[in-house]
C-alpha cells in the first residue's frame, strides 16, 4: 500500500495548530461535499479529507502518525505498518455508506485495532468505540460494524447522543456482552448546541439587503429558507423541528447570516461598487 500524507491532503504544514487543521478541515469537506461539488473525483477527495481529518484532529493518533512520519515515508512511496504499532484489542471499524465511504488500508492498517475504553461496564463485557455521521445519528437504521473476522448489523436509534452504548448479548470476548459506545464524527457544516443544529449560510450583498429564498442543507435534507430584506450578518433564523431528535420532540436549526462580497473584476463591477459607496455615504 502506499503513505499517506495527511497533511499533504488537507493543505497544511504539519506545526498546524487544532484550529488551522479544523478551518482546513471545513472548508475542503464543503468544497468537496457529494451533495454539492460537481468535480470530477470529489467523492474520493471527501473521502480522504474525512480520513485526514480523522487522524490530525485527535492528539494521540496525530502523535503516532508524526512520529511514524518523522522516519521518513514519503506519498506514495510503498507502506508496510511496523509490527508493533498501536496495539489494541479488537480490530474495529465501520460501514458509513455511500456518503463518506470507509478508511484506507493505509489507515485500517495504522489505526484499525481499537483500544478498548476503561469505562465501567458489566463484568466480561467488551466495550469499543463507532464513531457515525450526525446523518445516521439523526435518522437512525442499520449499522454494520466489522469485529475481528465477524461482520455484525445494529440498529442506530434515532436521536442517539455521543456517549451511550449500544449491548449485543453474547458478542464480546469469552462470550460475554459486548457494549457498542458511540461517538459522532466532525460534520463539516453543522455543529450542536444540544438538540439544536448550528448552521452557516452565505449571502450576497443582494440577497441580505433585499431578501430571498435560498436553499439550507438540514440532517433531514435540504429546505427553502426565506431570508427577510435587511437581514445583517450574524442574524439567526430558526427553522423548528429541523434539529436533532430526543424525548421531547426535536429540537430546532439555527441558521447564522454571514455575508460575503463577490470581488470587483471589471470597470462596470468596479464602477457599481462606487456608485454604491456615494449611495450609503451616510450609513
């Protein structure tokens, strides 16, 4: 197999902070997003964002992959993992469909034993970790998780939050139980605050000043939002019911204006934005 440069994939240099691998992060994952870009090969390019992003965002996978890089692998050049890496437990990973697609064998082979959480939980029971898109989160269905040589289906209820557990009697070690704990993955357009779902829109200058309707992505699928004139940046629009499901009922998306200029490349463009400036002299 061949090295991966992860940080090569998401276009930084490898003293990134958290932050700049986030921003990084965010901003290839839209561009590269299947429901939106219409590149040839973005589907493969999300795939590999996600997997970098995967690795770089947490401290200790980031640590192992520096240290194995630091001796000298170059992308492409041919990988084999030494014997002794990341020891673990269980060999886990998952099927996230055809939305994300799963990891590499770069990265299987590197990460794939997963070590098992010192949580409480029953005596004989196994636990492991399944990281799934806020989509499946939200929906729910069928999972299929891969366990040793074993291939297990579970059902994802609808609304599950990060931190509860999922038990298959009788699938873990020696027979016993084993506990399924779940986690969500980075979402490069949404974050939660609770059941709610925080989501950025752009508008032009246009679109804010006069109103419009414009299409937002939600968990459930894209909805029209109607943006009303003299809408500024940081307004909040809320649609109801479109976050994420709990007891109660579900909560709500929040919907953030930010407001981006397109940049003046002609006389005429250039001469409209200095008519514009005369006009709101004032304001």
């Amino acid at each position: 197999m061949e090295f991966k440069d992860y940080y090569q994939t998401l276009g930084v240099e490898a003293s990134a902070s958290e932050a700049e691998i986030k921003t990084a992060y965010r901003r290839l994952a839209r561009k590269f997003h299947p429901d939106v870009s219409k590149e040839k090969g973005a589907e493969e390019r999300f795939k590999a964002v996600n997997e970098a992003y995967e690795v770089l965002k947490d401290k200790e996978k980031r640590a192992q992959y520096d240290q194995l890089k630091s001796s000298g692998y170059r992308p492409g050049e041919d990988f084999r993992p030494p014997p002794d890496f990341n020891r673990g437990g269980y060999r886990f990973d998952f099927d996230e469909g055809a939305a994300t697609g799963g990891f590499s064998d770069f990265f299987e082979s590197l990460f794939g034993n997963a070590r098992r959480s010192q949580a409480q939980q029953p005596p004989g029971a196994s636990r492991v970790k399944l990281s799934i898109p806020l989509e499946r989160a939200y929906a729910g269905g069928k999972q299929k998780v891969r366990i040793g040589s074993r291939t297990l289906e579970i059902n994802i209820p609808p609304g599950i939050r990060p931190g509860q557990s999922i038990r298959l009697a009788g699938q873990g070690e020696r027979k016993g139980d084993l506990m399924i704990e779940i986690e969500y993955q980075e979402h490069p357009e949404f974050e939660l605050d609770g059941q709610n779902v925080l989501y950025t829109v752009t508008l032009m200058p246009w679109q804010a000043a006069l109103g419009a309707t414009v299409s937002v992505p939600t968990l459930g699928g894209p909805v029209d939002l109607k943006i009303p004139e003299n809408s500024d940046a940081g307004k909040r629009l809320r649609l109801k019911g479109r976050g994420m499901p709990g007891k109660a009922g579900k909560g709500d998306q929040l919907v953030e204006i930010e407001i981006s200029a397109p940049p003046a490349r002609t006389d005429e463009q250039k001469a409209l934005y200095s008519r514009m400036a005369e006009l709101f002299r004032n304001d």
